[in-house]
C-alpha cells in the first residue's frame, strides 16, 4: 500500500503540479500563452501598481485605443510556457496602454505613468501580443516578484542554509537521549 503524500515534499510538488495544471487551464479557456501576469514596474499608476496581477484573455482581432496589452518586445517571442520568454534582452513581457493603430495595422503603446513611448513601442504586430487585460488583482504578484527577485537569485545560499540547518538538527536530536517510560510499582498490603 503507498505512502500518502504527507510530507513537505510531497505537498511542495503537489502545489507545482495543482500550479502548473491551472495555469495552463487558463491559457486554455482565455485563448493566450499567458492567462496571468504579475505586474513589474509602476509605468501604469494609477490603473494599477507594481505587485498587482493581471488575467488577460488572448482577444487580439478586436483591440482598440484604450485597451491594455501584454506584449514582448520585438526580438522576443514566447517559447509557450506562461510567463517565460525565449531571449534574454527585454524578455520581460510589457503591459501598456494601446495609443495608436497605425494604418499597416500594427500598434503604438504607451504606459499611463511614462513621459513618452519607449522605442519598442511604436511598431507592435499581433504576434507579440499575448493578450489584453481582463481583470485585475491588486497585491497578489507580489509573491511572484519576491521570488523572482530574492529567492531565486539566492536560492544556492537557502539550500546551504537547509542543509546546514538540516545537519544541526540531526546531530543535535541523535545526541539526545530521551527517558524511556518506567512504570511504578506498587505494593500493595497482601505483597509484604
């Protein structure tokens, strides 16, 4: 008979898998690569902030001045995988604000909180589009944002520190002996 999944680890990879099985449910129902994104920067206040999370929905024949896009930049392309981009420069995905539909049927962009548009922004074709935005979540992505930007850059020191931690506890509980349980006795009138 199997073990159930009681312990830490288990529960760990049933949570990536739960994850990564909504996720891509999302992208599924929402006709998109990447159904939720967790917003980077603060170039769309007041519509919303860095650690806000976005749900788009991949609607692209219908955009319109005024709707907000997640888009990469060109010279990237998603490699299918929610959230993930296959080149490095600029690969983090842009959420802005459509500004113009220029006649070659492309899009101009712009962040509500940016001075000016940025030099990716003026020639969008549909293919970098992933979607325009539905709903939004405020907060929420900011769990996403402390572990892109502090766990995972320190994640070799946090397996050193588990280890060590490990080690100690091991050591320590080997170490100590703990009383066995005696039992008393007592005697009673007719044993003397």
């Amino acid at each position: 008979m199997p073990k159930p999944l009681n312990s830490t680890v288990g529960y760990v990879l049933l949570g990536v898998a739960l994850a990564f099985v909504i996720n891509q449910g999302l992208a599924f129902a929402l006709s998109t690569d990447m159904p939720i994104v967790a917003v980077e920067s603060n170039s769309m206040v007041p519509t919303f902030f860095k650690g806000d999370i976005l749900v788009l929905q991949g609607s692209q024949q219908d955009l319109e001045i005024g709707d907000i896009i997640v888009f990469s930049p060109s010279g990237t392309q998603s490699n299918g995988f929610a959230g993930s981009m296959a080149s490095s420069p600029g690969s983090t995905p842009i959420v802005h604000r459509i500004t113009k539909i220029n006649p070659d049927g492309t899009y101009q962009t712009k962040g509500d909180a940016n001075p000016g548009q940025l030099y990716f922004e003026k020639h969008i074709e549909l293919e970098q589009i992933h979607g325009k935005s539905i709903l939004i979540i405020p907060y929420l992505g900011w769990v996403k944002i402390g572990v892109t930007e502090h766990v995972i850059p320190n994640i070799h020191w946090i397996i050193i520190a588990a280890l060590v931690a490990y080690l100690v506890s091991f050591k320590l509980t080997k170490n100590i002996k703990t009383p066995r349980p005696t039992f008393m006795r007592y005697k009673f009138l007719w044993d003397w």
